[in-house]
C-alpha cells in the first residue's frame, strides 16, 4: 500500500494508506448500521407475529436486561424463554421477566395435532385450556396468569385434573 524509497515510507502513500484506511472503517460502519436496521426491521415485523413465528426467530431477540427502556409488544429472551412486553417500562433488577407478571407474558404457541401444552409460569391462560404439569394433564378453571407457587396441584380453585 505504501511505496518507500531508500527503506522509507514518503509522504504521499503515507497519505494513500491514511485515506484507505479512513474508507474501509466508513465502509464497516455503513454495514454495521444496515445489519443492525434490518434486524430491527425484522424484530419489528416478527413482534407482531404470531407466537409460533416469533418462536421461530427467537435468536432474534435480545436477552433482557434492568435499565433497558421497553415497549409494549417487544420480545425479550430470558434464559431459554420469550417473553412479550404486556406495558411499556424501564426495566429493574427486581422486575425481571419471570417475576413480572403484569409486565410480561410468555411466548408460547398454540398446541399442534391435539399435543398439550407443558404448564409454566408468566402464561395467560383461559378457562378451559389444557397443560401437563410433572407428566399430569390438567385443564384451567379460571382465566389467570400462572406464577411460579401457583403451581396446578397447588391452586385447586385454578385448576383440575383431568
């Protein structure tokens, strides 16, 4: 890239080198800026998916973290789940998704071919849905979100064996 004479680099492919270097970082950041605007345009788009679909992207979405400010409909990932951003929020340490039940939901899609469900908690749930729980089926008496404590075999008034 530079040209030298008598084992020195002159000024002028000093110059060359300078400018070449300055293009190629202006070139890098160009990408970096259209990669990161397509992976927001594709969070956006899958956002408003079905659960299925945004289970199938889910490598898209960034983990969770306290500080970060949220809008209603967002995905997050926390450990191997999705979660969906019920209202928007500046998320806390205290307020992770897991725990969070009025500020998150579980992404989970719809059983396929009559399968059933794996209870967990953080899920909206309607009367009349089925889950497994430690390998029993179980169906919802009432609406509610699933916590963590509220368990099937815990909550009767929640849930029944079926």
């Amino acid at each position: 890239m530079a040209e030298t004479y008598e084992g020195r680099v002159t000024g002028e492919s000093r110059q060359k080198a300078a400018q070449d270097l300055a293009q190629s970082a202006r070139e890098r950041q160009s990408e970096q800026a259209q990669l990161r605007a397509a992976v927001a345009l594709a969070r956006d788009q899958v956002r408003a998916a079905p659960d299925e679909d945004v289970v199938k992207y889910g490598d898209l979405f960034p983990e969770w973290q306290p500080g970060v400010a949220y809008a209603a409909g967002d995905v997050v990932r926390f450990g191997d789940t999705l979660f969906r951003v019920a209202q928007a929020h500046t998320s806390q340490a205290d307020w992770a998704p897991d725990r969070a039940i009025t500020l998150f939901t579980v992404v989970q899609p719809e059983p396929k071919d009559g399968a059933v469900l794996q209870w967990m908690a953080g899920e909206i749930v309607a009367a009349g849905d089925l889950r497994t729980y430690v390998g029993v089926t179980w169906r919802c008496r009432q609406a509610h979100t699933t916590l963590a404590g509220w368990e099937p075999p815990n909550t009767p008034s929640l849930w029944e064996a079926v």
